[in-house]
C-alpha cells in the first residue's frame, strides 16, 4: 500500500501540469460559452452548450497517457505492477472525487446565478433534473471512473498486445455492435431500444449503469497489466 | 564469494523465432562491480529486464536477493535500473524526474545528485522532452548514483556523452562505489573506458555466455605472438587459438591460454614478437572467434589470409 | 593502466618502485586502497589485491585500523629481488636482439663500455 501511494505522489510530482490542463480547457470552453451567451442574450429554451464534456475527455486522455508514458516511468524506477494499477486508480480516483465536488459547487452556484446571469446552462447536466444531491454528485463523479477505466483498458491492450491487439479489439468491437444493430434492424427492436433508454432514469443512465460498466473494466485492466512490459 | 545476490539458472527468452538467452546460468556477489560485455543485439538488456521484473523469461530461474523479483517490492525497492531506452512522461522536468526517483528509492542522496546536476551540467528547469541525448544520458547516470540501490545496472548509460562527461561518470562512480560499497552491473560495449574499473566479466554473445571470469584472470590470459609461422605454430599449440592473420611466412595469432611470465619468456626465445591483448581485445576475439553454428566455447579457430 | 597484465601485478610493482626509490620510506605509510583506486581510476578490489601481494610476501604491513606501512628492510630485500630479475627481464632479449643483429657477446660487452664512456 505504501508502495502504492508512492505511485500516486510520483504521478503528481508535476501536479500544476494535470490539474492545469483539465481545468484550463474547461475553463476557456466555459468563458467562450459566457461570451456568446453574453451578446446573443435572447436565447430561446434553456440550452445546454455540451462544454461540460470537454474535463471528461482531458481526464479519458489523462488515463490513457498513464498507461502509455506513466507506466514505462514507474516500472523503469522498480514499482511493482501491483502498485502501478493501485496507485494509478488512487490518484485518479482523488482527481474524480475532487473534480465532481468542484462541478457540483459550480452546478448549483449555476443555477443560483440564472445561468451566470445570461441564462447560461454549463454545469448543469442535460436531460437530469434530479434534485437528490447524492446522486447529482455521483452522476458527476461516475462518469470520470467509466472513461478512465476505459481509457485504462484500451490502452493497456495496446501496451501488452501492440498494433495487432488494438486491431482485434476493434475488430471485435465492431462485430459485437455491428452484428447487434444488425440484429435489433432485422428484429425491429430499435422502437423497444428506444423506450428503453427512455424510460430509464438520469440516475440509472449517468450513475447505474456507468458504475456497473466501470467495474468489469477494472478487473479487465488489473488482469492485462499483470503480464504488461514497459 | 561475498554474498550472493543475483542467481541465474538455464534462463532463456524467445521472442517468437527470436532467442533472445539460451540457457544461461551465472551468480552475482554482494558489493562488487561487473562488466555485462557483448555486442549489440547480444542479450544484455534482455538479461537486466528480466532480473528486475519488466520482462518475463521463456524458461529457467533467477532470484535476486534470494526471491523472484516478479511483483516482489521488497526486491524491486533495492534495484535501480537505468537503460538507455528509458523514456519519461512528456510533462515532466529535469528536477520532476529527481523527484520522483528519491520517492522511490529508499538510499536517495539528495545532495550526490545536486552535485551531479551540477557536474553534467544539466538544467533542472528543462522538459525532458526538449534534453539532448546526452543530457538524458546523463539524467540516468545522476538517478543511478543517487539511488544508491544495493543492486544497480546500468544499460550502456553513456549514449551521447562527451568523452569529458563519461570521465565524469567512471570517476564518481569509482567514489561513490569505494565510499558506499554496492553491486553495480555495467552493461557497455566501449570495454576499454571501464575495463579498470570492473572486478569481473560476464560476457554474452547470441544469447549465451562465453565468459564468467574475473576481470584479472582475463588479462594476460590472451596474448598475440608474430613471426615466423613454424614458431608462432610452435607456441599456440600451448594454448586455445582464437585467431590467426598470414602474411607470406609470417604468422600473427592470438592464443588464450594460462599465461605466466615464464610463457612471455618462451615466446621470446621463439623469436616471437609479444602483443598484450586488452579486456577490448579479448572480447572481439571471442565474439567474432564464435561464428555462426560454432559452439558456444571459446577457442575455436577462425583463420583469414592476407595477401 | 596497461595492457596485458594484471593490474594488481602492476599496482605491486608501482608500490615496489616507490619503495625502492625512497618515494614510500621504510616504517612509512602507504596509500590507501581507495586512495590507489582514485588515483589510478581501477577497481578498489584489484588495488587491494595488488596490497595484499605485498602483505603477503613481507613487503608491506597492516597497523589494524590505522593502514599499511613499508616494512623494516624491505627496500633490501626488494633491491636482492630485482636484481635477479634484471637478467630475465633486460639482459634475454639483449641477447636476442643481439644474436638476430650477428653482434657476438664480446663485441656487445665492448658496446656496453664504450656507451658508458660517452654518456
């Protein structure tokens, strides 16, 4: 465990770089939206700008660069695998804590402003208008864990398997979804699919499922990075 | 022997088609410092992957501080690594590096690798994607001394240093070697430069080892005789020849043997003209001596002719 | 260090030379093995080795916990055991190369005088 956290203060021993870089893209997408908001003023219904997304996809990339330039670093300086994965998932993890804290804060200070004044809708979730602060919490924080979890998993199978791993996975990947719309176009299901996701809650879809996803692909990704070389 | 500290047994590495090592076997001793001798290619780097756990061997055993180091932090803490291909996370700088390098190992000596910052000449301040071959060099060099790890490797740790900064390098760590005793493995093909400073050679060549010798015992055991073919036949029937050059009736040849005074005396009485072979040359020979599907014993004959 | 030889073989005789030129005094103290390692940029392995050779045959002593030291008439018996090695080592190939020269030995011993003379 000590060797673990050694992993995670050695991914933050140029902390102004992580926190900076997540941060400072969502904070320009943010000032551009507030802008145009700004001067156009007579927006029509409540719109959400999607900026929101853009700390998601830093962090999923954030989480792929662990596995490619991290890992290569960390094993080179003698830590085990063990403490790589578990030291990655803490610091991480903190970062997911912290950030869903921060975009709560900025969601509900959101609202309280009328959308910053111009009727803006940044932080505030599309389509999820639950008012139970836990799970408004975790729909913010969930999501963090799914794409990194992700990006762990998709960059590990290069890292252990190379090109032609990538290759297989995505080949599987597309048979897998291909051969489902396939089957639901042949099967007429896509009326049912879409009630489906319908009748699903925001919770279930931002925070159930996600939760239920991340956890396969952390199993997935302890199993690849056990037989990893750097 | 001191202390063992490293056993390795019938290790071999095949990377498809590829054998990278071929059943080899040898031990390392506390607190001494060893050359890993070879070409390119030969296996060296392979061999200190799987010592300190980034690769994984085909078949064969090896304990290092008397366990497996796979996944074994007790092991891993006391090993410092430094390989020419090392590559670090695009964000960080020099002084990043040295940070997280002291969080890991556990002998880390601030102030050696402040006074090695300053002794290369490197810039603290500098993204480590923007260093030169040979500041990278030495950013390893600086991390694999003041780690101070009991069981240290260095994987050809001089690429693009000058010849001022590799004197630097062999000079501290000869003082830090005599001053903080540890095992060091210094892996290099520029044998000449560290030839004084290693105790003992391990030599591989395709995978397998020709040599497992103290550094002394090497010298003078190889020596080059030149002159008339009938004398230089005459004296390398006393020993194992490794290479022979003719020029009209003149013979020059390189023979391994258990040399003594008394064999430069013989030599001499022959009418022969005495060459000293060092470490470098002995090395050469022996690795072009093995060629294709010779045996993996030194001491087999490669004849050329000169006209 | 030179090629060819041992280096501990070389450490000894350059420990040798000192002593027999009065560079290390008898009863004086001789350099560390890290302080030869350094100075001669080896392995401090092989400086001790090459110490120890000197221990070993009387030349050198060990003061436990203070260092080495010249022993007491060891520059004598250095000189008695030089001297024996002289022929092997200076006058065997004088005479080979002589002998490939046709210069006989009564002429070489008129060179050896008459060099002598005019220096």
């Amino acid at each position: 465990m000590n060797r673990a956290l050694t992993v995670a203060r050695l991914q933050s021993v140029a902390w102004p770089s992580v926190v900076g870089w997540s941060w400072g893209i969502l904070a320009s997408s943010f000032l551009i939206n507030l802008a145009i908001f700004a001067t156009i003023r007579d927006a029509d219904l409540e719109p959400t700008t999607g900026g929101l997304a853009s700390i998601y996809i830093v962090m999923f990339i954030a989480c792929i660069n662990v596995i490619t330039q991290d890992f290569p670093f960390a094993i080179g300086l003698g830590m085990s695998r063990r403490s790589f994965y578990l030291g990655s998932v803490i610091h991480f993890g903190a970062q997911a804590i912290g950030y869903a804290g921060v975009l709560y804060l900025l969601s509900v200070l959101e609202e309280a402003t009328g959308g910053w004044g111009v009727g803006l809708r940044f932080f505030g979730l599309p389509f999820f208008l639950v008012e139970n602060p836990v799970l408004r919490y975790l729909a913010f924080a969930i999501p963090f864990l799914l794409l990194g979890f992700i990006g762990f998993a998709i960059a590990l199978v290069f890292k252990r398997w190379g090109v032609n791993g990538m290759l297989t996975l995505g080949t599987v990947a597309l048979v897998l979804f291909g051969g489902a719309a396939v089957l639901a176009t042949w099967q007429r299901w896509w009326a049912a699919i879409g009630d489906w996701f319908a009748d699903q809650s925001g919770g279930a879809l931002l925070v159930g499922w996600p939760a239920l996803l991340t956890l396969p692909l952390a199993v997935a990704s302890w199993l690849i990075i056990r037989r990893a070389t750097p | 022997m001191s202390p063992v500290v490293v056993t390795v047994a019938d290790l071999t590495k095949r990377y498809g088609d590829v054998t990278a090592l071929d059943g080899v076997s040898f031990s390392l001793g506390e607190n001494r410092i060893y050359g890993l001798l070879g070409r390119n290619g030969a296996g060296k780097t392979t061999l200190m992957q799987i010592l300190t756990a980034q690769q994984f061997a085909t078949s064969g055993e090896v304990a290092v501080f008397g366990q497996h180091p796979y996944e074994n932090e007790s092991v891993l803490s006391r090993i410092s690594f430094i390989k020419e291909s090392q590559t670090y996370p695009s964000n960080l700088r020099v002084h990043h590096v040295l940070r997280a390098a002291s969080l890991v190992h556990p002998r880390w000596n601030e102030e050696l690798a402040q006074q090695l910052v300053d002794d290369f000449r490197l810039p603290p301040r500098r993204n480590v994607r923007k260093l030169s071959r040979g500041m990278l060099s030495a950013l390893g060099i600086i991390v694999g001394l003041a780690s101070r790890a009991p069981l240290t490797f260095f994987d050809e740790p001089y690429l693009g240093l000058d010849a001022v900064a590799r004197q630097i390098f062999y000079d501290r760590l000869l003082a830090d070697f005599t001053e903080h005793p540890r095992t060091i493995v210094l892996s290099t093909h520029l044998i000449d430069e560290v030839s004084d400073l290693i105790e003992h050679v391990l030599l591989i060549d395709k995978g397998r080892l020709l040599l497992d010798v103290e550094a002394e015992a090497l010298r003078g055991q190889v020596l080059t005789v030149a002159g008339p073919v009938a004398a230089v036949d005459e004296f390398a029937r006393t020993g194992a020849e490794l290479h022979r050059a003719l020029l009209g009736g003149t013979a020059r040849a390189t023979v391994r043997g258990d040399f003594g005074p008394a064999d430069h005396d013989r030599a001499r009485a022959l009418g022969l003209d005495l060459e000293a072979s060092s470490l470098q040359d002995i090395v050469v020979r022996l690795t072009t001596a093995t060629n294709g599907s010779a045996p993996s014993t030194p001491g087999v004959t490669r004849k050329e002719v000169l006209r | 260090m030179e090629d060819g030889r041992p280096i501990f073989l070389q450490i000894a005789e350059l420990l040798e030379n000192s002593i027999l030129d009065g560079t290390l005094a008898e009863e004086g103290q001789v350099p560390s093995t890290n302080e030869l390692a350094a100075f001669h940029r080896i392995n401090p392995a092989t400086a001790a080795k090459g110490v120890n050779k000197l221990v070993d045959d009387g030349t050198l002593y060990k003061k436990r916990g203070i260092g080495m030291f010249v022993s007491a008439g060891a520059r004598a018996k250095l000189r008695g055991r030089r001297r024996d090695e002289f022929a092997r080592q200076y006058v065997q190939p004088l005479l080979a190369e002589a002998r490939k020269l046709g210069i006989d030995p009564a002429e070489l011993k008129h060179m050896i005088d008459t060099w002598e003379e005019t220096r």
